[in-house]
C-alpha cells in the first residue's frame, strides 16, 4: 500500500533512539499487555515486498518463500522496506532493554512471503498464491497491508484461509488513491482496519466505510527498514500490522479460540470513538490490547443469554491451556468448545453484511 516512508541510518544513536519513536508502544499500553502475552507459538504471515533479516528481527523470521521472480526463494529479501517494516510492527524484539525496535508480539514467528515486485505494484494472483502458501505452511494469522483487485483467484484463496481457521487481517486503504475500503479488506471475515493519529483522530490518510472493524495508529509510525536501517511510515498498512500482532497476543493467549471469536475479542473491547456505536470512520473503536487480552468476552451471538445468565462458560475460560493452574480449565475450554461449534449457524445470522461496490482496478497498492 503506497505511503510516505523515510529510512533513518543504522547508527548506534538511533537504535536508541527507535523505542522512545514508537509512540504507538505507549498510546497502546503494549509493555502492559506483554506481561500477558507476548505473542509466542503463533505465525504471523507477511505476503509484500520480502523481510530482510533486521537485527531487531532476524530471531522471529521463518523461512518463507519468494512468489515473485528474483529472490533466494526464502522470502527474505527485500528492496523496497515495505515488508520488512510490517513485520517489524509485528514481532521486532529489539536488541535488548529499550533498544531497537519493538513490535507488538515479539515472540511471535514472522512468515516472509514476498508476492510484490520492489515498485509495490503487485499481481492478485501473486498475492492469492502466497496466501494459499501461508495456509499450507501452518500460518495463524496473515496480515496484509495492501488493497487491490478482488479476483477470482485471491476471493477464492482469502475464503479458503477463513475457513481454515486462519486470521485475516488486511488494510482499508488510503486517501487520495483509494476512495473506498478495498480488497481483501472488504471481504467478510476478514479484520479490516483503518488508523488514527497520535491525537487518537481519524487519520487523515485513512478511508472510511461500512466495512471499517477496528483502528489503529497509522500516523508517523516508526519500525524496522532495510540494510538493518528503521523507517517512519504514514498509512493503514501500519495500522494493520499493528493490529496482527494484537491478534497474535489473543491467539497466543487463548489458543483455542476460533478466528472469528478473536476478531470478535478485538471488535468487542475496542475504544468506541466517533458517534455512539460502530461508524464508517472508526468501526467499532481503537483496539485496547489489555482488554481484548482480560475481558470476559462472551462468545459471538451468545452476549445476551451470557449476560441473563450472570455466570457459565466464556471465551476467557476457553482460551486456558492445558496444565494451567485453577481445577476445571479444560473442562470448561471443552464446553466453551462445543457452544461455539453449536453457534456456527447463529454465526451465520449475526455476522455482520457489507455493502459492495464496484470491484477496483486490478492492481495492488502498498
């Protein structure tokens, strides 16, 4: 998704001078919901321009794979800094105490997809394959910071990855070269996500729709870059990675949750800005990741009877991992379990529809 972006050099200054950049660590208590979770035994793929193995980096970068011509095949070259920015947002962990950058899971393992040439100009069908790949290769989360065309192959690819449990997680767009929310992030299930400003605003650069789920900082958004360099980027791209790795907290915290409930853990305990309610600008508010991790969500389409009830199973009782302490925890995970599979037909009833516009051209912009 085209930005603004600048590089910074890789000197020993600025290394320590990143972390306190980061404005969006602070703005969204991550330091406080890493001592919840830090995002470890989860996947985050990254199909864009490749990773470059940054020193704030490297630890968390699997091996992946080059769609495109040109590369090593392993997914981990990049020549535009686009990728190896995303995925610094989502797992950096920096080269120690405040130094370096710092993503928002950083235990978590990055999957280097490069599916887009080094101008940022990428195919669709490029994009569907490395999707397919992510899916095959055991990611959990695919966070795609791009918009384009809604071709067969990629609609095909997208709904294959939904159902295969996986989270999706894709930008809205940018103002002016997008005017509306694009695709994939239009599709239903996926987290489709517009950004604020330090002021907690709507971002100037960030499209609005009746698609929009959740925000995040998009303004002056600082991560890693290129020949171990950093970056300041301008985008709902930011935004989206930044919103990856807070599922990738909820799915390493409660790893039993279907996709859908940790979307819905993210929707659910968002800071409801703009009018009462979800809206076109902000969706249903600015992710809070100490809530999405602590809050007793009830699951999709059983808050009311959860709330009558005043007791009995949750998605926080679910989301315990075997062996944790307090008697009872898998006992209640396999309730929890068997009342989410019952609600796949109410899910179907409440899940949210979108309008549909006419499909963009297709390209896709980073």
């Amino acid at each position: 998704m085209e930005r603004s972006t600048q590089s910074s050099s890789n000197n020993p200054g600025q290394a320590q001078r990143i972390r306190s950049d980061q404005w969006h660590l602070g703005y969204l208590k991550a330091p406080d919901a890493q001592l919840l979770s830090r995002g470890a035994g989860v996947t985050v793929a990254v199909p864009d321009t490749g990773v470059q193995p940054h020193p704030d980096l490297r630890r968390n970068l699997l091996v992946g794979i080059d769609i495109i011509a040109g590369g090593d095949g392993n997914g981990q070259q990049d020549q535009n800094s686009h990728g190896t920015g995303m995925a610094g947002l989502i797992a950096a962990h920096g080269q120690g105490a405040d130094l370096g950058a710092l993503g928002i899971a950083p235990d978590a393992q990055i999957l280097p997809i490069r599916d887009t040439p080094a101008d940022g100009r990428g195919d669709p069908e490029k994009l569907a394959a490395g999707i397919d790949f992510a899916v095959r290769n055991g990611a959990d989360i695919i966070s795609i910071s791009s918009v384009g065309g809604a071709g067969i192959p990629l609609q095909r690819s997208i709904k294959a990855a939904l159902a295969a449990n996986v989270i999706v997680v894709a930008s809205a767009g940018n103002l002016p070269q997008d005017s509306a929310v694009g695709y994939p992030a239009s599709e239903d299930g996926v987290i489709a996500v517009g950004g604020v400003d330090r002021d907690g605003n709507r971002a100037a650069v960030s499209v609005t729709g009746p698609e929009i789920d959740v925000v995040a900082p998009a303004v002056d958004i600082y991560s890693t870059s290129i020949d171990g360099k950093y970056r300041k980027g301008t985008g709902t791209s930011d935004a989206t990675a930044i919103v990856a790795g807070a599922a990738a907290l909820i799915r390493s915290k409660y790893p039993y949750l279907p996709a859908r409930e940790v979307a819905h853990r993210l929707t659910a305990t968002a800071v409801d800005k703009g009018p009462p309610g979800r809206d076109d600008e902000y969706g249903y508010g600015v992710i809070d990741l100490v809530a999405a991790l602590t809050a007793d969500v009830p699951p999709l389409g059983f808050e009311s009877l959860s709330a009558s009830a005043g007791a009995g199973p949750s998605t926080t009782a679910a989301g315990r991992r075997p062996g944790d302490d307090g008697s009872g925890a898998t006992a209640r995970g396999l309730a929890t379990l068997g009342v989410i599979v019952a609600a796949g037909v109410a899910w179907a009833v409440v899940a949210r529809r979108r309008r549909r516009s006419d499909d963009p051209p297709p390209r896709i912009s980073r």
